[in-house]
C-alpha cells in the first residue's frame, strides 16, 4: 500500500484513483529507471493535488526519484523541462524520462530545498539576492527561444494577449462579487496602458515561472541553485516572475528587504541601456500584471477534479477571483 498525501483536498478526483492509470504510469517510472540501470525498492509516498500528481520513488543505491504528472492544461510542463535541460542545464534539473503527450516526467532529486535551508537557521534576510540573480540569467538566456517555449504548449502571456485574456477571466468567472466585477471593469483601461508602457521598456519575453516562492528551487551546492516545478510558467515578461517572490519574502523578512533584492535581480538586465528609473518601473508594472499570469494557472486543474466534469471550468474560481483583484492593490515593489 502506498502513502498517499492528498493535504486539503480529500475529495479531489484525479488519475491516480484509476488502477489502469495508475498501473500505467507506474510501469512506465519503472521503465525510465531500468533505463539508467535502476530499480525501485520500498514503499512509494505519493503526492495527490488537483493540478499533479507526484510519486516519490525510492531507489536501490540511489537518491529518491520523483514521478510527476500534469492535468492536460500544463502538460507542456514534461516537454518544457526536456529542453529547458538542453538550453539552460546549469540552472534546472535533468528529467530521467518524458512523455511529453501524457505530461508524465521522471525527475531526480534535486538536493536541499531552499525552503528548508531558510527554515533551518538561515537568518540572511538578503538570501534570496544570489538566487534572483542567477534566475534572471537564466531568463536572458531563454529569450531567444520564446517561439519554441509557446510551441511546446507554454501559454502566452505576453502584453498584446494580456487585456484579452484579462476580459476572458473576468467575464467567465463565477465568484466574483458583483462590486469587484464593477471595479475591475473599471480598472481594464488603466491596465490597457500599464500593457503597453511595459511592453515599450524593450526588454525581450521569456519564460516566467509565475510561482517562484522558496519551495520551488533547490539550493543544488554552495552558490548554486536548481529551479524546478514549471507547470505555472508562461511566455511573458519576465518581470512578472518577481511578484510571487517579493510576496513571500515581505511576508518573512518585512518590505524593507525588497528593493535590495529587486536590484539583485535587475543586475543582469543592466547592460542594455536601460536606466535604474526604467527598470524599476517596469518591476512595477511587471508585479502588478503579474497577478493575470497567477489567475490563469488556476484553471489548469485535472478534469471533473472534484468529481463533476462540470467543476473543471470552476473549481479554481475562487483563487482566480482573488488574483484578478490584487490587480487592483499597489504592487509589493
């Protein structure tokens, strides 16, 4: 029998309570092993949510492997982790195994999360200055492969969408107070001109993992850090990557840390003849965008999740609604 961890959402439907499925995706994980000549032993601890599905492996002499599968919507997330390992090695973990038309990856373990070294004593305020710095290397990097990115599946997100998808969100979501529809309607001329006057900063669209918080990259060896989970990501600007982060370190460390770690992060965008005024600006009208990037990632949950196929086009409504009126708060930066 395995461990299998569903948090808060007992009632959530996904593949993994189908034995076919189930039977399946194992048989395949067991396959990537043999693969690099390894094989499971003990028990699996899985991991059930209503946007994946992860397996955690244990293996005969060998770190723990991690099977992960996607909801339709972020499958690219398999395909996307396959070339990201090709353009940007240094920077992400290298899948074992993908099947990129079933979203199914078989990832290795990436080390220390750079959670539990934050958690465990690190009292740096400023710690998460060196990983910005090497995230948004890895964005100039990827800047030459948008194309790419959009046609393996990652979702646009880019200015000229923005207000469309915006107007999409707003108009099919069911939880939305009627004041806050009001409001936002309002709001979407002034967004209209916020899309606009950060797409002429010139900065190039890259790949924005839209959920990067201290769970989400591990601290691989001493100044190096590994990024992983993209099943959020988009084809935007990459400024927008800065609102989840600059979230939870004002919520840990207060917001007097965050202009010292926004410049961290603008360091490698310095050389292009943009002023310290112009990129600043454009962190803030990237952190306040960035909230449309965070409510289209609601809607990538696994079909009939919570048991009516219905529920698929709903059951994020909530956290959609509330990402589209942040939208109307000041930005963290």
């Amino acid at each position: 029998m395995d461990d299998v961890d569903r948090g808060q959402y007992e009632g959530a439907l996904t593949p993994w309570e189908q034995a076919a499925w189930r039977e399946a995706a194992l048989k395949w994980a067991r396959q990537g092993l043999a693969a690099h000549g390894l094989r499971e032993t003990g028990r699996r601890k899985v991991r059930v949510r209503p946007w994946s599905v992860l397996v955690r492996m244990s293996v005969d002499g060998h770190n723990d492997v991690w099977f992960k599968a996607n909801p339709p919507d972020s499958s690219f997330e398999a395909g996307l982790g396959e070339a990201l390992a090709r353009w940007v090695p240094e920077h992400v973990l290298r899948p074992l195994a993908v099947d990129a038309d079933q979203g199914w990856s078989l990832l290795p373990d990436g080390g220390t999360l750079f959670a539990d070294v934050l958690n465990n004593g690190l009292a740096d305020p400023y710690a998460w200055e060196e990983p910005l710095r090497q995230y948004a290397a890895m964005q100039r990097e990827l800047t030459p492969h948008t194309e790419e990115l959009e046609a393996l599946g990652v979702p646009s997100a880019r200015m000229a969408v923005l207000p469309a998808t915006f107007d999409r969100l707003a108009d099919s979501n069911t939880a939305l107070e009627s004041a806050d529809r009001d409001a936002l309607r309002a709001l979407r001329p002034r967004l209209v001109e916020w899309c606009a006057e950060l797409a002429d900063t010139g900065i190039r669209d890259s790949l924005d993992h839209s959920d990067l918080h201290e769970g989400q990259l591990f601290a691989a060896a001493p100044g190096r850090f590994t990024f992983f989970d993209w099943g959020d990501a988009t084809v935007a600007h990459p400024f927008t990557s800065l609102l989840v982060t600059a979230r939870g370190a004002r919520e840990r460390y207060g917001a007097e840390v965050l202009p010292r770690l926004r410049d961290a992060y603008l360091e490698p965008w310095t050389g292009d003849g943009h002023t310290a005024v112009e990129l600043r600006r454009a962190v803030s009208l990237a952190c306040r965008l960035g909230a449309i990037g965070r409510a289209c990632s609601w809607g990538r949950l696994f079909p009939g999740v919570y048991g009516n196929p219905g529920d698929v086009g709903t059951a994020g409504d909530a956290e959609v609604a509330r990402w589209l009126c942040e939208l109307r708060a000041e930005p963290p930066l």
